[in-house]
C-alpha cells in the first residue's frame, strides 16, 4: 500500500513540529522516498539518533505502508 508524501511530511511534522520537510518521490510508485528533514531536536544527536528520531514520528509506518525512506537530517544551521 503506498503512502502520499504529504502524509509523510504530516507525520514527520507532528513529531518534530519545527521541522524543515522536503519529500521526493524516487520511483514514481509512492513507496520509495527520500527526504531532508532539519530540526532543532536533532542538534547534538548522531545520524543514528536523528533518523530514530524520525522513524518515531512516523509511527510505525516504515516497512509497513512506508517500504523505503532515504533520509537526510541535520540541525539547522
């Protein structure tokens, strides 16, 4: 089941209010993703961090509805 990148900017958001989403489809088929998040949360944070940070806002949805989300995260500058 595909998942629209406005739902998973919405999510991403709910988590992390402050943030910065950019979602580009990669494949076409609304199941491939990469996106650019930047958050004053994850300022501090390791990569690792940053992106459980993400996988948290979008509840569960990875794997699932969600197959693949190439992420990008930083603090802002």
């Amino acid at each position: 089941m595909a998942m629209p990148a406005n739902e998973i900017e919405a999510l991403i958001k709910a988590g992390l209010p402050d943030a910065q989403v950019t979602i580009e489809d990669l494949a076409g088929d609304g199941d491939h993703y990469a996106a650019k998040v930047v958050s004053e949360a994850f300022r501090g944070k390791s990569r690792v961090q940053q992106h459980q940070l993400v996988y948290a806002a979008l509840r569960g949805r990875m794997g699932g509805e969600l197959h693949a989300l190439a992420l990008q995260t930083s603090a802002p500058d």
